[in-house]
C-alpha cells in the first residue's frame, strides 16, 4: 500500500524549506503506475489523436484505435450513426456519433463493456424505425444512442433500477483541434473548457484551421525512463542551458534571460523571445501581452510551450504546431501489461507555414534538442535502474520567478500527488495563484 505522506508535495508558492519532488521509486515502482492509472490518467482530459483512428499504426500501443465492423476510420469523424474502438492504458472504450442534434450529431464516449456480461459492446445498428440503438452481440442487450437500456430478453419486465444498472457507463469526451479528449469519471477536477481556456486566450490570433498534418515518419517511439521524467524534462527550464547549450543549441536560439514561465489550474506556459527576431511569431498572431513593452515590434515571441496535465505538450512556432504524448509504455498487449520504466513517446506535426518549415532544424531546432533531451532523460533512467534508496527524494528551488525558477517541475509534482492522494486539494497557494490569474492574460 501506498503510503500518501512518503509523496506529499507542498503547494507552489508555499514556504516550506525543503520542496522534495517524488520519491524515485515513483520512477520505476509497478504499484505507483498502476495507481497512477486509476487517478492521474482516470481523472483527467486525456488526448486521443484523431491521426490514429484515420490511419491505423500497429506500433501504438497504449492507444489503439479498430473502426466498428463496416464503419471507415474517417466516418466517426464525422458520420452520424458511426463508431470506434480505442484502447487508452488497457480499457476499452467506445466513441460513438450519435443522431442529434441536427447538423452537428453529438460524439459520446461509453466503457465498451456490456453491463450484463462484460463482452465487448460495439456492434452500431439502426431499428426498423431509423432510430440507432447499440446492440451486445453476446446475450442481445440493445440500448439507445445515449447508452440507456432499451430491452434484454433475459429482463422482459426490468425494474428501474435494472433499467439503470444495464445501461452503459459513459465518460466525457471533448473534440479540439486535430484531437478527441476524453476523461474516464463521472467529474474530472476540472472542465475541459476550463482546463484549456489558458491555451485557447494565447491561441485567439492564430489560423489554426490553416495547420494541416504533416506525417514525419517516427510518430511512435519506446523512449527509456518513466513518463513522469518526460514531462518534468519538459517543464524544466533550468536544463536548457546546460543541456542545449551553447553554441548552436537552444539556449542560443532562444533569449533565455526572457524565458518565463506560467502556472494555470491544469496546464502551464513557458515561452521567450528569439535571440533572433526573424525566428518569432509575427507579433499580430499574438496577444498584445507577448509583446514586450520597451521594444514592442522588435522582439518578438520564438515560441509557446504549453504543457496540459498530465502528459500532453502542445509547442507553437512560426512554423506551426508540434505535439507530444508520454504514454506508460505498454510491453505485453495481451496481458495489458506496462513497464514503468519506459514511455511511449508519440509525436505530430501540424504545419502553418511551408517555408519555415524547411528550416525546422536549423531556426528551431527540432531533431537536435529532440536527441538531446531524451538521452539525457536515458541517463537519469539508467542512474535509477538499480532501484536503490527508493524513498530518496531531490530538492527544488523555491524561487517564484527569474531563470532560475523551478516553478513549472514544482507544480507538476504536487499535480500528480494531488491526482493520486487529494484530488481536491489546492496546487498553488493563493498568491501564486493571483500572480497566474486570468487578469494577467
């Protein structure tokens, strides 16, 4: 059993001496993933690639997407009446186009599991009136677009409560941009608008219906260390100078004194202004709190990189949008088995402008600062491997702002500790909070 104060993070902003990060077994232990799915990955917005539903990638697999029989990858995108499979960390769920409203049918997400006898529920079919009902091909259970049992031959008179336990259990699902979100709970500790409403504000300028997918080949990879150590990578600033150093590195291309970091409910930004200003946003793409105010057309934002909890990163350039997903990487798809140790890392490029694109390594770094990050990620893995000292814990700086903050890999902890032992539970003390607000935005 998991022993919840062996983890306490406190809240950012808050004056504790210490600020320890998780203990390493979090790294590598099979007990703390296995609780982690059913808290950290169960109680929040998790991203499902519509990439993977219009073009099957056998080598995915911590999501795997299969069409009903008969029904094309691309007609759940769209069609009423139209469903998909996906497996997301082992469960399988349903997302099905319903009928209404008009014009815009509704997309629903069910467990896909029949509440009678737990076979696969996926079989979409019409009745004799037009209506759509989901039917079990097992024992006949049908039930109605909206999952609410209709009729079973085993319950001919079913009581309310039958009525009720027989009808599919439903989750939340959201669509944005080339993505379906899906949360696995009856309540997500924060909506889905207002998990992205930080992302969207900072995106309002931008044309994001000319950002068109772009396949780049290795959209899927095993990468070595836990999943958590992709996204602390990621939500560390302090590791660009050392790590992506200079000459030639991203500490280079990048201002790195103007480097600042946002903390939110459920995601976090860290942005800067280019070193070059040919290498930045067009500052009319941006809000006008991006500009900055002594050199207001001058400097201009080299890039916006947002991080959603608990392990989507979404990165805006001149020349478009990349997107990353760290996934427990599952080893067994049969027994549904994981190594902690290890991530499924996949990757996706929308892009906005083809000319920049063609410079994605040499203005913003792509492949470079991609390898540089995951071999140092390989080293902390193998340091980890031997499993020894499992309580230890390492230390955060506790400075509030400048480039020496360890703000964003602060709140990230005390987020996954709040998932797995205090759901409801604050991630920053009122003044950080304050400091984040949507006023500043």
């Amino acid at each position: 059993m998991l022993v919840p104060e062996q983890f306490y993070i406190p809240p950012v902003g808050s004056s504790d001496e210490l600020v320890q990060s998780l203990p390493a077994m979090s790294m590598w232990d099979k007990g703390v993933l296995d609780h982690e799915k059913e808290t950290v990955f169960r109680d929040s917005w998790l991203c499902m690639p519509k990439q993977l539903i219009r073009q099957f990638n056998p080598d995915v697999r911590s999501i795997y997407a299969r069409p009903a029989p008969g029904h094309p990858y691309i007609d759940v995108l769209k069609g009423r009446g139209n469903a998909t499979k996906i497996r997301t960390l082992g469960e399988s769920v349903m997302l099905f186009r319903g009928s209404e409203p008009k014009g815009n049918p509704e997309l629903r997400c069910f467990k896909n599991m029949c509440p009678h006898a737990r076979y696969p529920m996926l079989e979409v079919a019409h009745d004799s009136d037009g209506e759509l009902y989901i039917k079990c091909e097992q024992h006949g259970l049908v039930c109605n677009e909206y999952g609410k049992f209709v009729s079973h031959r085993a319950f001919p008179n079913a009581t309310p409560e039958q009525r009720r336990r027989l009808s599919m259990p439903d989750y939340k699902v959201r669509e944005w941009f080339d993505f379906f979100f899906i949360a696995r709970t009856d309540s997500p500790p924060y909506s889905f608008e207002d998990t992205m409403r930080p992302v969207w504000e900072s995106l309002a300028r931008l044309p994001l219906d000319e950002f068109k997918y772009r396949s780049i080949g290795a959209e899927q990879r095993i990468v070595e260390g836990n999943w958590k150590l992709q996204a602390l990578n990621y939500e560390d600033w302090l590791h660009i100078r050392d790590i992506h150093k200079r000459p030639s590195g991203l500490a280079d291309a990048m201002d790195l004194e103007s480097a600042r970091m946002e903390l939110y409910d459920d995601v976090t930004l860290m942005w800067a202004y280019a070193a070059d200003p040919a290498d930045g946003f067009d500052p009319k793409f941006l809000p006008d709190r991006f500009k900055d105010p002594s050199d207001p057309d001058g400097r201009r934002v080299y890039a916006l990189w947002w991080f959603v909890y608990p392990n989507l990163t979404l990165n805006f350039y001149p020349w478009g949008l990349s997107v990353n997903i760290y996934m427990p990487a599952m080893v067994d798809t049969e027994r549904m088995k994981f190594d902690p140790e290890k991530t499924e890392f996949l990757w996706y490029h929308y892009v906005w402008d083809e000319a920049k694109y063609r410079d994605i390594d040499s203005r913003w770094l792509n492949e470079q600062v991609d390898f540089e990050d995951v071999e140092a990620i390989k080293y902390i893995a193998e340091n980890l491997r031997s499993h020894a000292h499992p309580r230890s814990r390492g230390l955060f700086g506790n400075l509030m702002t400048g480039p020496n903050t360890e703000t964003g890999p602060w709140w990230l902890n005390r987020k996954i500790y709040n998932s797995m032992f205090e759901p409801h539970a604050e991630v920053m003390i009122p003044r950080v909070r304050k400091l984040y607000s949507a006023a500043a935005i």
